[in-house]
C-alpha cells in the first residue's frame, strides 16, 4: 500500500511537470507581442518594454523557464504585475473563503447525488427516477451563475432569508459564516450533483443485476441494507472517481460563483487578475488549481482499496 | 402523380414516428436546438431592433408589450439582445465542436498508430486535462486579447484531450480486431484503414461526444464572458448581457434571467439531443468528464 | 395432494413477465407439495421457469417485470403472498434459505466471509456480534471447509467455486431452515466437487432435518439426491413421481427425453442433454394450444396438438403425468 502510494505519488510528478511547461509557455506561443497585449490598449511603448522585462520575456526561453520553475519548486510564483506583491501571497490571503466554499459545495453534492442515484436505479423506469435524471441533465445545462441568481431572487431578495452575497471568515462566528456560505455552496453543489447522480444510478444499476444482491435480498436483509450495504459499497469505485473527476467542474464552478456572490477567494482573485492582465497570478492561480486537482485524483487512486479488496497495489 | 407523392414520405412519416416513441429526447433536443438555430439566423426579423442602440429613457424598462424583455442599464433592448446573442452562443458550440474534434482527432490517430508518439502525446494530453478547462481559456485569452475567435481557439484546445482520448481507445481496441490486424500486416494502404475501419467506428462516438462538447463551449463560452474574460462586449452574447445586468440584478431581474433562460434552454436542447443519440448509438468511449 | 398438512404448499402458482412484445406466463398454475425433511427435486431445461417458480417461492421475483398473477403458496400455516414485506423478510434466510448456480458471484465480493454470515445470524438470531462470529465459525467447520478460523477474514475472490459454495450452504444453513431451496447448486462447478458438495448437502440434510428443494435440469443430481422429482416444461408441470418410480418407469415423452440425455455422473460432456430432444422450448409469448411439449414430441398425435392433456395418476405411487399417450410411453422404451 505505502509502495503504491509513492509509486503514484512519483507518477504525478510528470503530469505537473507538463501543466507547469504548458503554464508557462503560453506566454511564449500566443501569436503577437504578450508584452503589448498584458499591458493593454492604453500603454505606451516604455510601459510595454518594461512589463517585457518584468516578465522575463526579454531572456531566452530555457533561460527564464529554468528561473521560474526553480522559484516555483521554492514556494515562489512571481510577483504580482498590478500590485507588485508575491502572487504566493496573494493566493494564502484568499485560500480560505475558497476552500470552505469548495468543501461545502462537495459535501452537498454528494449528500444530494448519493442518494437520488441510488432511489432512482432502485426504481429505475419510475416516477423518482425519471424525476431526478430530468433534473441531472437540467444540471448540466443551466449554468451555474443563473442558478445562482435564480435562488438568490427568491430566498435573499424575495424571502429575505440570506444574504444576498459576501462572506464571512469562519472566525467571525459560525452563524455569520453559514449564512453567508449556504446559497453559494447550493447552487454549485446542486450543478455538481447532476454528474455524480447520474454515474451513481447507473453504476447501481448494473451492480443490482448481480447474483449476490439476489442472495443478500435471500437472507432476508432489507431493501434499505442491501442498497446501502452491499450495492453502494460495489459501486463506489466509479463513484468516487466521478467526483475527483467532477473537481474540475467544481474548480470552474467556484471562480463563477465567487464572481455572482462576491466571495473574496481565489476565483474572484482570477477575475480581477483577468480585468488587470494581471498574468503571473493568472499563472500562479492555475498552477495551485491545478496541483489541487491532481492531488484530488491521487487521493481517490489511492482510496479505492478502502472499497474494493480485490484492487491490490 | 398523387400516387406517388403520398407513398414516398410514408416511411419518413414513419421513421420519425418510431423515433420519437423510442427517443424522444432525440426529437425533443433537436427542436430546442432548432429554436436557437432559428433566432440566430432570423435575429433581425424576430421582431428586434438594434441590440446595441442605447435610449436612456428606457433603462431599466421592466418587461411588458413594448419591451418584452425589459431594458438594460443603458436602455438597449433586452428580447434583441437575447435573440441576437443565440448567434455568439451557436458560433461557438459549432465552431468549438469542429475544431476540438478535428484536432483531437489528429492527436487521437497519431497516438494510436504511432507507439512512441504516443506517450509523449498522452503525457501532454495529461496535462491539459489537469488544467481546469475555464482557466485554460482564460490565461489563453488573456494573453491573445478577447474575440469570438481566441474564445473558440482557447475552448477548443481545452476539448482536445476528451476527443484524442476516445479516438485513441477506438484505435486501440480497433487493432486488436483480426480484420484489421490482416489488413494492416497485410500491407493495406495506411489511409484505407482510416478510412474502411477507424472512421466509420469512430463517426457515431464522435457525434455523440460531439454534442457534449457543443454544450458545455456553450456553457463556457457563457462563462468566460460573465467573467470579462470572453467575446467582447461590443457584441451581444448572453454571457455578457448577464454580466452587465449582475450589478442590478436585486432592482432589475430580468436583465439577467432572460438571456440564463435562453442559455439554458438551448444547452438542455443539445445535450437530450446528445443524451438521445448516445441511447441510439451506445457509444462505449463517450463521457461527459 | 397430500392428506397429512404438508410443510409447503404451492397452489396454482402463475407468474407473469411483462416484456417488450407482450405478457409472457414464466410459470403456469403449477402445483406441489414438499413435506418436512423431504428433498423435492423440480426438473426442466434452461428457460422452463424452475427458477422462477423459486423466486417465486421467496418473493423476489422483480416487480415489475415480473409479477405472482394467481395462486398461493402456504408455508408452515401462513400464506406467503398475503404476508406483509417485514414478516417476509423474517421468513427469507431464516426459515426458507436458499442457495445459487453461481457461488463465485453469489457472494458479494466487497464483504468478508464473516460479514457476510454474520449479518445474517445477527439479523434472524438475537445474537451479539462475537457469538454471531462464533456462529459462523461453527457453520463453516460443519461445511468441512479447510482452515475455517482463516476463511472468516478472507474475501470471496481469495476463495475457489467449491468453496464460496460450501461458504453459501454455510451461510444458508446458519439459521437452520426448514427448507433450503438449491437452485443448481453444483452445476458451476467442477465434476469432482459436484460431488462433495451433493455429499454436504445429504449430511447436512440428515443432521438438520431440512427440506431441500433442489432445482437442477440434472437427473444424475435427482437420482443421486431426491425423494420425489417433479418435471417441469415451459412454465408447467408435466411429471411429478418419487424418484425411483419416475426413472423406472417414467410417463412423458419429455421425461423419457431428459433420461435419455441423462449424463452419467463423471461424463463431461454435458452439453450433450440439450441436443439429445430435438427442437427447443416454446416462445411463451404465443398462446400454447394442445400439449406445450407436443411439437418436439416423437409420439405426438394430431389430440396432442389441439387438447392439452390434463394431469393424471398412475399406478398408486402418487405419479402423476400430463400426456395423452401417458400408458405407452413405458412401453416405447
């Protein structure tokens, strides 16, 4: 197991080896001058040969890459264009809001997903079951951002039951914190859930086929323990491989929804860094999403042997 | 005369009949998408008036008989802009389909043909993948300047990795196949296996893939533009008429919620189309992550 | 049938499928008896509805598809049907057990060995976890499975067919039924544990006093293991007589058929029985007139044809056949 896990953890090495290259030479491979396009339709030809040194473009290639990934392998990921401050920084100054908002989101996603997957493969054909996958495609069809504005008119505007947006770091009390972290934790759960549901009903739905839910339902268990008990546990492997999949939504999902609730975290960062061309905290924003993310996937490699005894490493 | 002209649709007649009992999705999706089709092109015969034209009086003009849509912040039309929008949103979904296919297409045969390219392409592909598509596009458009054009270029390459994958594992499992293992040792013409075996077997997972793919460059092309990190806002694109409204959307709903309905009509369209034609085809390599 | 009150009995049982080109009657007003610690063997091709009837038997017929249309089946004074879910389950494992073709995927491969017999003594027995473990170390010894304490632990895929066989019995038996339903136990498995485990199965029988319904298209099985035999043919029954009376003198067409297919213990060439009656079983979706079997039947008349023939006796051993030719086909042989 610990050998599986080094050997796995060794193997994402080169994929972030490859997004840090990709990172990092898009400044090189767009068309044109970057240096004219980052500094904007205002500036002039000083301002744009100063950025062109500030961002290395001036050093060969190999050059610079070798500077960057040695500052980036140090914790260092450049400095801020627009406020000259270490785009690492930055990105710890607004890790929290995202990070709440992130597990949130998860945690309803799958609280609704589960078990809507799981009724509707048990009653496939029926009325909940084409209920909840009418609302899975709805899932992945209404953006995130009108779902939001949606549960905002009616619950913040209309009930008046919740803020209609900010947020309020965990340590100014828990209340203040929930109230603000509901609605935008339920929108993009609620679009989140659509894929894992939807995976889950059909996983479910082959694994009720087999023989040994037949001799479980034999020895008497109940349809509730042999659902949870022995189906679920079958078909959590490709469940939870959606949902590290299903990060990556999630990851889109929280730079909109930090944008429609003004939630100062690491998606609204992105935004402001896009209106200011501000791209080495672009840079920096992508390369920590996307660590994120491979580590995400490393760690549901490595839980599948928690479900499934016949997966050896 | 008439014999003839009653008797050549009946089996038509009958082959939508049949689908629509068996796949309604697909006729239902297809409609919606019809609808979206039609606004775009008939934009300046549906009623609507320069989407771009600002009259101050009516700012904020809350939907009714003259504005059914409402006005906007600077009193533009709402219902044009909407309409005329659906022309950014198609654009893209077709545009983005076509080019992330066709690429992924490219680096799906190269990989599955050729061993050593293979994993050198699939590394990279890799890593593509763990870039989260949005941000992909954004550094993509932040660095080109945005236009309709750098936004399907920056979605498309973000698809490249789904399509490559798939068309890879159609070759994979396709050179395992006798058939083709003949004609290849056999010396058949490179370009004839594509075309005899590996098109045909990858044209239905494609399509299905394809519609997918059609709906989340919709979806993200919305995005980018709610952002300000997509099509310009000199054009009306449904992304852009819900980022202006987003500051008024407590005093003026409907500058948002039009266009969100208009979008998510026509993403819900394209994908039971997508959901239908995969129930028809079955697709093995076809998913939506 | 039988004049002492029988431990179950099945009344006119019609199950239904419901499938894209119409209602298909899986089983057909089928009727039996099984009498406390008795073996009854119902015997029929694949596709003739025996182990329909079975599910049937234990409620978990898929619904829909399928559905119990008619009959009753009465099981130690209570009627099955009527029974609310909750009480069923009460009676599912614990007084009616059953076993399956398949015991490599019968087992649930996520689960250890312990778990999953553990679960099931916990749930009918009012037992705390660690004597429910002792329970099932207890049963899995009495199914002679090697280094027992270890298997506990152990998960189905680290385990060979006989064994995740031995494992179902010991799990079916945990609670000692009064009847344990064997849908083709040994078919799966190898010839040489065929054996072992038709030998468990007749001990456990002897020690527990349990009634077996063994379900097989097998008649070397039948002949090894039960008392009665019941034939059984798209969906109804054609045969029914005590197992040496049935081989010695068997009284339908079909019967004959199968006995003349019968594999000899040992013979792997099993496939052979299915070749030997020429023809196949009827598609169900069509009303069947006249005899089911009469199209496959070498001895058929034009009767056979339009009438169906009922159910009657011979001789006085309780053998009962359904053919219109019933009196000459002990002679044909």
């Amino acid at each position: 197991m610990l050998g599986f896990a080094i050997r796995r953890l060794l193997a994402t090495i080169p994929v972030m080896g490859i997004v840090a290259i990709i990172v990092f030479s898009l400044l090189y491979l767009t068309p044109g001058d970057p240096a004219a396009v980052l500094a904007g339709e205002q500036a002039t030809a000083e301002d744009i040969e100063r950025l062109r040194i500030t961002l290395g473009l001036d050093q060969p290639y190999l050059v610079r890459f070798g500077q960057w990934i040695g500052g980036v392998l140090q914790g260092d990921l450049g400095t801020s264009i627009f406020s000259r401050r270490p785009v690492m920084e930055l990105i710890v100054q607004r890790l929290e809001p995202t990070v709440a908002l992130t597990l949130a989101s998860l945690i309803i996603a799958v609280a609704i997903a589960i078990p809507l997957g799981v009724v509707a493969a048990w009653r496939s054909g029926g009325i909940i079951d084409r209920m909840a996958m009418s609302l899975a495609v709805l899932g992945f069809s209404v953006p995130v951002f009108v779902l939001s504005y949606l549960l905002i008119a009616l619950v913040s505007v209309k009930l008046q039951l919740l803020p209609v947006q900010g947020y309020v770091p965990i340590a100014y009390g828990i209340g203040p914190f929930a109230r603000h972290l509901i609605l935008p934790a339920v929108s993009l759960g609620i679009i989140n859930a659509a894929l894992i549901a939807r995976i889950t009903r059909t996983t479910m739905l082959e694994v009720l086929n087999q023989d040994y839910i037949r001799a479980a339902r034999a020895k008497g268990l109940s349809v509730r323990r042999v659902l949870i008990r022995h189906a679920l546990k079958n078909a959590a492997v490709p469940i939870v491989t959606v949902i590290g999949i299903s990060f990556a939504l999630l990851i889109s999902g929280v730079v909109v929804t930090e944008t429609v609730f003004n939630i100062p975290g690491l998606g609204r960062l992105t935004v402001d860094a896009i209106l200011r061309r501000d791209y080495p905290v672009i840079q920096g924003v992508i390369l920590v999403f996307s660590a994120t993310y491979v580590v995400v996937n490393l760690l549901v490699d490595l839980s599948y042997g928690l479900f499934d005894p016949r997966i050896k490493y | 005369m008439s014999a003839v002209a009653t008797t050549i649709p009946i089996p038509e007649v009958r082959g939508v009949l049949r689908l629509w009992r068996r796949h309604p999705n697909v006729i239902i999706g297809a409609a919606m998408l019809a609808i979206a089709v039609i606004a775009a092109v008939a934009a300046p015969w549906l009623g609507t008036v320069d989407p771009q034209m600002i009259a101050p009086f009516n700012r904020l003009e809350t939907p009714g008989a003259e504005f059914w849509f409402g006005g906007d912040l600077v009193g533009r039309d709402v219902y044009s802009r909407t309409v005329y929008g659906a022309r950014v949103s198609l654009a893209v979904g077709l545009g983005v389909a076509i080019g992330g296919i066709l690429f992924g297409l490219i680096v799906g045969l190269l990989s599955g043909f050729v061993r050593w390219v293979d994993q050198v392409l699939m590394r990279v592909m890799d890593g593509l993948m763990a870039i989260p598509s949005i941000l992909l596009a954004v550094a993509l458009i932040s660095l080109t300047g945005a236009s309709l054009q750098n936004v399907i270029i920056a979605i498309s390459i973000a698809e490249v990795p789904r399509v490559a994958r798939l068309v890879r594992s159609v070759v994979l499992s396709l050179k395992e196949q006798p058939y083709v293992e003949a004609a290849i040792t056999s010396g058949t013409p490179f370009v004839l296996i594509l075309l005899r075996h590996v098109l045909p077997n990858t044209l239905a997972p494609l399509l299905v893939q394809g519609t997918y793919i059609f709906a989340s460059a919709v979806l993200t092309e919305a995005i980018l533009s709610f952002i300000g990190a997509g099509t310009p806002p000199s054009t009306p694109s449904w992304g852009n008429i819900i980022a202006e409204g987003r500051t008024v959307f407590s005093i003026a709903p409907h500058i948002v919620l039009f266009p969100g309905l208009a979008l998510s009509f026509t993403v819900l369209g394209v994908n039971l189309l997508g959901d239908g034609l995969r129930d028809i085809f079955d697709p093995r390599y076809v998913s939506r992550t | 049938m039988n004049d002492k009150q029988a431990l179950l009995s099945v009344d006119n049982l019609t199950v239904t499928f419901r499938t894209d080109h119409g209602v298909v009657p899986a089983v057909c007003e089928f009727s039996y008896a099984l009498d406390a610690g008795e073996t009854l063997a119902i015997v029929g091709e694949s596709g003739s509805g025996k182990s329909v009837g079975a599910l049937a038997l234990m409620r978990l017929i898929h619904d829909p598809p399928g559905r119990i249309s008619e009959g009753s089946i009465q099981f130690d004074g209570r009627s099955l049907l009527s029974l609310p879910e909750g009480e069923m389950q009460k009676i599912r494992g614990n007084e009616i057990a059953m076993i399956f073709q398949e015991p490599m995927t019968s087992l649930n491969p996520v689960l250890t060995i312990a778990e999953q017999i553990v679960e099931a003594v916990q749930l009918h027995q009012n037992l705390t976890k660690k004597s429910a473990r002792a329970r099932a170390l207890e049963m899995l010894q009495l199914v002679q499975i090697s280094e027992p304490e270890q298997r506990l632990d152990q998960y189905p895929h680290e385990l060979s067919g006989g064994m995740c066989q031995r494992v179902m019995i010991a799990m079916a038996m945990a609670c000692t039924p009064s009847i344990l339903i064997a849908d083709e136990p040994t078919t799966a498995l190898d010839v040489t544990i065929q054996a072992q485990i038709l030998d468990l199965m007749r001990d456990l029988k002897a020690r527990l006093g349990t009634a077996i319904l063994l379900i097989t298209h097998d008649l070397g099985v039948v002949a090894e293991m039960a008392d009665r035999v019941l034939v059984i043919y798209a969906g109804r029954k054609v045969e029914e007589a005590p197992v040496r009376e049935l081989l010695r003198s068997p009284r339908h067409p079909y019967t004959l058929g199968l006995l003349g297919a019968m594999p000899r213990l040992g013979d792997t060439s099993t496939d052979k029985r299915l070749t030997e009656i020429p023809g196949s079983v009827p598609s169900l979706l069509e009303p069947i007139t006249g005899c089911a079997f009469a199209p496959r039947c070498t001895m058929a008349v034009e009767r056979c044809h339009v009438e169906a023939p009922p159910l009657e006796r011979h001789g006085d051993a309780e053998h009962v056949a359904a053919c219109w030719r019933s009196d000459e086909v002990g002679t044909v042989r």
